[in-house]
C-alpha cells in the first residue's frame, strides 16, 4: 500500500497540472442532466436500463456504459438529489483544493475503474450485476474527507450540526451493512460494489492512518516513560513513593491508602483517595 501511495504521490509532484480541474462539477452537471432527460422522457425507465454499467451488455458492444454509469443520479427523488448533488461537490471541492487536482482526479477515476472491474469480476464469477450511478464512490469520497478533518462540522438536513466523524462511523455502518446483506442474498456481484469503493479508499490513506498510529504509540511512550521517571524522583530519597498533592499524605504515612495520579492534570501530580476526585486541576500556568 505505501509503495503504490509513493508512487500516486511521485506522479502528483512530478505532473502538477496533470488531471481535470473542477472535477467534481463535470460529474454534478452531467448527473443532473441526466435526471433531467429522466423526467423529459416521462421518467422512462429504458434510459436507466440503457445507461447503467452492465458487463454483459458491454462485451455486446454496448461499451458507451462504461461512461453513461457514472452520471446515473443517486436518488431520483428531486429533494434528496439535490441534497446529495450539493454535498458531493462541496466534499469534492475541499478535497481537490487540500490534495490538489492531480491527487484528487486519480483518487476519483481510480474508484470508478475499480468499480468497472468489481462488476466485470463478479460477472465472470457469475453474477449479472447492473451498476447505476457512483453511489458507493461518492460514500467513500466522504471517509476520504472525513478522515482529513474528523473534527470539521456539518450541518445535518441544513439544521442539526454534526461532526464529520460521526456521519463517517455510520458511513462506515452502512458499509457493512450492504456487504453483509448482499451475501446473506448470495448476491456477489452487489457486495463486491462497496468493497471495491473502500479498497479505493484505503489505497490513498493506509499511509496516511499508518502514520498517525506511530505518532500516538511514539507519544504514548514518551509519556510513558516521563511517568516513570518523575515517579522514580519522588521515592526513596524521600522516604515515600507517593505524596497528594492537596494535604501532603504519604503513602509512608498512611500504608492503607491508595494513591492515584491524575490524569486531566498538566504534568504528573499524585492524590490520595480523598483528593482524586476532589481537587483543582493543575493546568500548563501552574507547570511554569
């Protein structure tokens, strides 16, 4: 994963203006106005049947799917259509704007060759899959930002404010939900859809994630270790281990007694079992 993310990131450093700028608005102006010819054509369901992403329509010659599938809109309900048009490209703005067109347009045409490829795999194992549309995708566009800014706000339904990574955990959910039940259906062909889009997803931040868990285990130990070394300091030149902070007992002084250190302190500084839960938090002002 990390050398094939080396690889993305080389090609993006070396090719800066490679890729299609503003991509996410081709994509948000060719799906509405393929619902438009939708309603045009008196919500006529051939102009799905016809467009969707169906290998074996495709190996019959019908290969204009390959790019008609992707414009198939996520909902035809015209409120949630545009809710979904909205979100996808304010998501696929930021995204390309932190990554640059280069990363970005790879991280969006990869998603959708790896979801022509989970189609044509399932229809060689011998399923009849019918794709329409980028659903799963654009769900993992979203993980994509998520995992960029967790803490960022949105707000739900335009009213109720939310964090991205709480959206994200049900993102995920759903996830899980549509592969389990697809192969609880023993349909292949649809469980193998979201997986595809999540592959996509963890090409791009398996470096990313794997980063950041050093720097949590590499904090963790240095905590660790200033810890034990300021516990160290506190004992036997003293004559006690362990010493509160608020009224001064000793573990020396009171054997029975159990000591904690807290943990919403700044620094290290031990209570005994009166104080631990009653005291004033030691904050970064006190430590200087």
């Amino acid at each position: 994963m990390n050398k094939l993310y080396d690889r993305i990131d080389r090609f993006c450093a070396r090719h800066p203006y490679w890729g299609i700028s503003n991509l996410m608005r081709y994509v948000v102006i060719g799906t509405a106005a393929m619902y438009i010819l939708f309603l045009l054509t008196g919500q006529n369901l051939n102009l799905i049947l016809l467009t969707g992403l169906s290998p074996y329509a495709i190996l019959h010659g019908q290969v204009w799917r390959l790019v008609t599938f992707i414009f198939l809109p996520m909902d035809y309900n015209p409120f949630f259509l545009v809710i979904s048009l909205y979100f996808y490209y304010w998501m696929g703005n930021l995204l390309e704007n932190y990554w640059g067109t280069p990363k970005f347009t790879i991280y969006y045409l990869s998603g959708i060759v790896l979801s022509i490829l989970g189609a044509f795999i399932a229809y060689f194992l011998g399923n009849f899959p019918f794709i329409t549309g980028l659903h799963y995708v654009n769900m993992a566009m979203f993980l994509a930002y998520a995992a960029l800014a967790p803490d960022a706000q949105v707000l739900l339904f335009f009213i109720i404010p939310v964090k991205i990574k709480w959206l994200a955990w049900l993102d995920l959910a759903y996830f899980a939900y549509e592969v389990i039940s697809s192969i609880g259906y023993g349909d292949w062909g649809s469980a193998l859809m979201p997986v595809v889009a999540l592959l996509n997803f963890v090409v791009f931040f398996w470096p990313y994630f794997s980063k950041k868990a050093r720097v949590q285990r590499s904090a963790r130990s240095r905590q660790a270790t200033r810890f034990r070394q300021t516990v160290k300091a506190s004992q036997q030149p003293k004559g006690y281990t362990h010493k509160c902070c608020v009224c001064g007992k000793t573990d020396a002084d009171y054997p029975n007694m159990s000591f904690r250190y807290c943990s919403r302190c700044a620094g290290y500084h031990c209570f005994c079992e009166d104080h631990i839960f009653n005291h004033v938090h030691f904050t970064e002002d006190d430590q200087k």
